[in-house]
C-alpha cells in the first residue's frame, strides 16, 4: 500500500536526482539558477501543473525576497522541498545556495568550501 509519505519521499528524491543532473559543479549562480529552474519546470509539467505560472526564477537585479541573488520559487512543489533542495543544489555548483521559505531557492555568489 502506497502512503502519503512514500509520494513525498518519492517526490523530493526525483527532485534531488534532477537537480543533480541539472546543477554542474563551477555554475555561475546564474546558470545554476537556471538550471534548477529548468528542472524543477519539467518536474511540475509531468506533475499536471502550469509551470509558468507555478514556478518561477528571478535574478539579482529583480524585487523579490531573497535580495542580491537568483532566486527560484516553487510554491505548488513538495512541502518545504528547499530545504533538502539547498543542500543538493550547493553540493553540485559548489555555490552558497539557501531557502528563504521552505519552496525556493536562494543562488548566492559566494562558493562554499565543500
């Protein structure tokens, strides 16, 4: 018998697999973001959602909440999907990358030392 849990952990492991392969080691926080954007896009499509109107990504220069980086929002995503989606995302760029809410992505232009 498949449980509610067993959908979530099924979602956040697809989403961690694609982010990996979307995210390559050295991106820009910009081609980074765009790839997660890209991915996570694709994940909502097959999902049934409208990805242009459930996902969406803006760079430093644009009003949004995480200030001076790129951010990338998926409000209809798993909950709290950012949290373990940071840290996939900042293992495989090697950028600073956080959440801000739980359903977003926060691409920072500082490298981590991992």
């Amino acid at each position: 018998m498949t449980t509610e849990h067993d959908i979530q952990r099924y979602r956040y492991e697809r989403l961690d697999r694609a982010l990996r392969a979307a995210i390559k080691r050295g991106s820009t926080p910009a081609n980074a973001a765009k790839a997660a954007h890209r991915a996570i896009c694709e994940i909502a499509a097959e999902e049934g959602q409208t990805p242009s109107i459930e996902v969406w990504i803006k760079g430093p220069k644009e009003d949004h909440a995480g200030g001076n980086c790129w951010m990338v929002c998926w409000e209809a995503g798993p909950w709290q999907w950012g949290v373990n989606a940071s840290f996939t995302a900042m293992q495989a760029s090697g950028l600073l990358v956080e959440t801000y809410y739980g359903f977003d992505l926060l691409f920072w232009n500082e490298r981590t030392r991992a």
